[in-house]
C-alpha cells in the first residue's frame, strides 16, 4: 500500500455511476410496482452497494481502509435503462473514488441478479467515475508567476561546522520537487541580531518565501521566534497551529515547537523546527496549500 501519512486530512467527495440495462418494458414495470419475486430491486442493491462502499478496502487490495462518513445510493429509470450514483464522502488522507465506483458496480451486480428470474438479457455498462474532489490536487494554487523561497539555517551546531544541515536541504528539496524555485540559502547562528539582519536582507530581493530552519525549541539558544516575532508586520498564528497539529498526529514532543509565521510586506516568513523529522512533517502540512496566500495576496493589490 502507498503511504499516505504525509498527507493532510481534508474533505473528500467522489460521485460514480453504473448503468443497467433490460430488454423489455415489463422488467422495468415489476421494479417500478415492486414484483420482482427476489423483492425490492432498489431497496435491496440500494443495501448492497452500502455495504460493497465500506467493505471496499477489503477487496481492492492496495485501498487504505478509511472512515465513511457519507453514502448515498440513486436510482433514475430511463426507458429501459436503470441508471445508479454512488455518491461517498469522507475527511481523510486519501480519496474515496473508488469506494464509489465499487458501490455502484455492486449496486449493479445486486440488480442483475435480482432481475435475472424475469429477463435473461440484461447487460452492466457505463462503470466509471464522474466526479472528485478533496485533497492535493484540489487545493494546488495556479499562480501565474514562479514562487522564489529563500533558506535560512538557524544553527549553532551547524554554522561552526560540528554538524551537517539536513534540514535545509530538505526543505530546499521539497519547494523545488513543487516547482517553488530556491535562490538564496545561508547557515546563521542563533543570534537574535544575525537572524534579524539576515532576513531583512532576503526581504529586500525577490524572494517571496522566506523559510528558517531551527531555534524553535526551549534552550536558552533557542531564539528564532524571539528574533521574528517583532519584525513581522502581520503573524498569521494559525499557520504555526497547523504545522504543530499536524505533527502532533504522528508525534506528541511537536506541542514544544515553537514555529513562528507571518508577513513581513508581501512577504511570506516560516519559522519551522530543526530537526529533519520536524522540517520535513511542517513542509508537508503546509505545502501547496500556503500557496493560496499568494493569491490573496495578488488579488487584495488590484
């Protein structure tokens, strides 16, 4: 199975449909009138595709096992063709396209079967999907220019050579795998005035994102949102919120991280943990959905 721990839960939506079709009027007037003799032909695969959307990880076997929180069965009869939508939602890491799809051809086969008795042509078609939502794909801004990020270390450790960055390079390595171009990236120690003076510089050029790494714990040279909090112009705390809430789930030290975000002008400036784990679980809570500050941003100049 695909890991999904590195995504973020959000509400997801998938609408599918199969379609059923007879070869005599009188089949579609014994389910409209309920004589069937296997019983109600909507009722009954109505049950079954509930059922099939929730038992769907058990036979599909790369499909993770998820909460279904919404599911709904339709039936439309036209002509002499019985057309089903499977609708499912859900807030979690992964979609529910095919716990839809699933549902609707169960629905379908639970139908056939039913009707089988009474009309021996009957044929499945138009098994597919016909609508998503939810997840990365929804919330990836198309920005109409290329985000510059800046890098900065906050690192006493690093800066005098006794460790290697790793956090970073990681940092560097995801904006870029997201199309985010990289133009400046530095190793400072974890100095109130050096950190200050380092991003008021990076703020001076193009960069749209200025990113730091480290100084966001409890030592007495953990001092990175001391330095940042005042020059901010706007903190948006909310930002920090999701990066430790996300990390939270799959850690509990993070509540002792002391991630810092805000604007500074337009410009947008994360103070994100030191450690690896740390910096790479906060790139992924954030990114691409941080990206829609750019357009809120873009939009509030017009």
């Amino acid at each position: 199975m695909i890991n999904i721990t590195n995504k973020i839960k959000t509400h997801r939506s998938a609408i599918a449909q199969a379609i059923v079709k007879v070869s005599k009027k009188e089949t579609i007037d014994a389910i409209y009138n309920k004589k069937v003799p296997k019983g109600d032909v909507f009722e009954v695969s109505r049950v079954a595709g509930l059922f099939a959307v929730k038992r769907t990880s058990d036979m599909i076997p790369d499909c993770h096992p998820l909460p279904i929180e919404y599911c709904c069965v339709r039936h439309e009869l036209n002509g002499l063709e019985i057309l089903i939508q499977v609708e499912v939602q859900t807030i979690y890491r992964t979609g529910v396209e095919v716990e839809a799809m699933h549902g609707a051809s169960v629905v379908a086969l639970t139908i056939y079967d039913m009707l089988k008795p009474i009309d021996k042509i009957i044929e499945i078609t138009g098994n597919k999907l016909l609508n998503k939502k939810g997840g990365r794909s929804q919330y990836t801004e198309k920005l109409e220019r290329v985000i510059h990020a800046g890098v900065i270390v906050c690192s006493d450790s690093v800066s005098t050579g006794k460790k290697e960055d790793l956090s970073g390079k990681e940092i560097m390595s995801k904006l870029l795998a997201m199309g985010i171009e990289v133009n400046s990236y530095c190793v400072i120690p974890d100095e109130i005035k050096v950190i200050q003076e380092k991003v008021r510089s990076f703020c001076e050029t193009d960069l749209d994102i200025v990113i730091l790494t480290g100084g966001t714990g409890l030592s007495s040279r953990d001092v990175t949102p001391e330095a940042i909090r005042p020059i901010l112009d706007k903190e948006i705390p909310s930002i920090a919120e999701a990066i430790r809430n996300f990390g939270h789930e799959r850690m509990p030290y993070s509540m002792l991280s002391r991630s810092v975000a805000g604007l500074i002008g337009k410009k947008l400036i994360l103070a994100l943990p030191g450690s690896l784990r740390g910096a790479e679980e906060s790139i992924d809570a954030l990114f691409p959905y941080l990206l829609h500050a750019f357009k809120m941003l873009e939009d509030s100049s017009h």
